[in-house]
C-alpha cells in the first residue's frame, strides 16, 4: 500500500467514525452486547476503553458498536469479517474449512480470526505500537457481537441466511435479518419499555438466572484471552437446532417461532456482552497496561 493510499485510508476510516450509526445482530443486538460488556469491566479496563474511545461516544461504548458495519460500503474487504461460513448442514465449526472469504476464496479471513486480530492488537496498549487501538476496540466489539448471532457462523451456501425469505408475522424479511433485529424488536416491543429496560432484564438474569455458568463463558481454555472458535461452534450448533428449524423458504414466522427463540437470543446476547468484558479485562490486566 502507497503512502497515499496509506494517507487515503486513515482519512476515509477518520470520516467514518464521525459518522452517526447507521440502521443496519443489527444496531440494536450490538449496542445491547456492548451496554453489558462496559458495565462489566474492571477499573483498568474501563479506565483504558475510556481512554481509546472517539470524544465523540461520550465514553458509551454502545454508542460506537456498530461502527464496524458502516464500514463495511467503504471497505468491501471486511465484509468478510463480520462472518463465519460452515457447510450446509454440517452443524459444526472448523477453522481450517470454515474461516474463509466466500468471495475471495482467501483463507484466515472471518469473525473468528478478526477476533484474534484485533485481541492482539489491543494487547500493544501502552506501547508504540503501529496499530490504531481505537478501530481495534471498536472493531472486537462489534464482532465479539456478531460472532454470537448465531446465524453469522451459519451456512455459507445460504449466506447465513440471507438468501431464505421468510415472513416475520405479516412481514416480508430475510432469515437473517429475523436473527439480526427481528426477533430482538419485537421482543422490546412486547415486553419492555425501551433497550435499557431490556438490559436491566438480561443483567439480572446474568446475576441470578445464569449466575452459576457465568463464569463457565468467561473462561478461555489454556490462557487464551477470547476464545472464538468456541462461540464459533456454540452459534453454528444454535443456528441448526433453533434458527433453520422450521424456517425454510417461503416460512411463516409468527408466535411459535418467536416465544421459543427469544430466550436463546437473550442468552446470546448476554453470553456476548459477558465475554467481551471478560477479553477486555484480560488484555488491559497486562503488563504493559500496568506500566500506563
Ligand atoms: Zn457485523
């Protein structure tokens, strides 16, 4: 890349992030995850998010999490990103077969590695590092969002199923968008005042409900700081056993679909939300954090 391209970028990505979010899990699913998550952190942690964030979120984290699809008509490249793509049918995640840019065919590109990017980026906190920490945190948290919708990690041959129309009670939509907005509009829409309202419901539930497998999520196997092949695997099992079921094309979605699917969005959201505090909280609980 050219200096001038180099110059390009850093003003176009600069514009972006001045942008308001867009209506694009969908704004809402990700400004959620993230509400959880910054309630969570640890001094350190809160103290370094603080600091990384644009003047511009008011230190709301939320307010930023869907900045990485707004960039997705800049950048086509990171498209990829936001995805994992399994085979139909298969139910399960492997990083050698599924981590791959459909359009490009180039493997090591989807959610699952950019997690792992930008977990390593941010690990340069408090050194001259080249990286622009900013993007990477903004970048984990939509993505440690989008990795727990289940039908990011979906089939690759419906797109995660964005090629299955259905109808959402009387509404034309794609399968999808159900996963990505749908199912958690209605749900507000049902059954609570407003998006905080709807937080306060699932905080509680992560302190009571789900108390004695929180910290079960918050754990990485050996001393992985996030772990994405897991919430990989966790939201391709979902995407077979609750989101293709029963929804083929031409589906009408209504009351039995969504009553029996909100409670595993919820959960998705709240296991998102807790799992990127915990990532947090272990990149900045490192030395070079210590050394700020
Ligand atoms: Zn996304």
């Amino acid at each position: 890349m050219g200096c001038y391209r180099v110059v390009q970028v850093v003003a176009i990505v600069s514009f972006v992030l001045l942008l308001p979010n867009t209506h694009a899990w969908g704004d809402d699913g990700h400004a959620i995850v993230c509400k959880i998550a910054q309630a969570r952190l640890s001094t350190q942690a809160a103290a370094a998010v603080k600091k990384l964030l644009p003047k511009s979120a008011n230190n709301d984290l939320s307010s930023k999490c869907s900045w990485a699809d707004s960039l997705r008509v800049v950048f086509p490249w990171s498209s990829a990103l936001h995805f994992a793509n399994t085979p139909k049918d298969a139910c399960n995640y492997k990083n050698s077969r599924d981590c791959v840019d459909l359009k490009t065919g180039i493997k090591g590109r989807c959610v699952v590695s950019a997690i792992t990017n930008y977990t390593n980026q941010l690990l340069e906190y408090g050194t001259k590092t080249k990286y622009n920490l900013t993007q990477s945190l903004l970048f984990i948290s939509h993505f440690m969002g989008d990795i727990h919708q289940p039908l990011h990690c979906g089939f690759g041959s419906d797109r995660g199923g964005n090629d299955i129309s259905v109808h959402w009670y009387r509404r034309k939509q794609t399968l999808h968008h159900v996963w990505d907005a749908s199912i958690i509009e209605t749900e507000i829409e049902r059954f609570y005042d407003d998006i905080d309202d709807f937080v306060d419901a699932i905080q509680k539930n992560i302190t009571k409900a789900w108390a004695d497998e929180v910290e079960d999520w918050e754990n990485c196997r050996k001393d992985d700081i996030s772990c994405p092949t897991i919430y990989a695997s966790e939201s391709v099992e979902d995407a077979c056993a609750w989101a293709y079921e029963g929804a083929s094309e031409g589906s009408v979605l209504d009351d039995e679909y969504f009553l029996s699917r909100f409670p595993i969005v919820n959960l998705r959201l709240a296991q998102g939300g807790v799992r990127l505090a915990a990532a947090l909280n272990r990149i900045f609980n490192t030395k070079y954090a210590a050394e700020m």
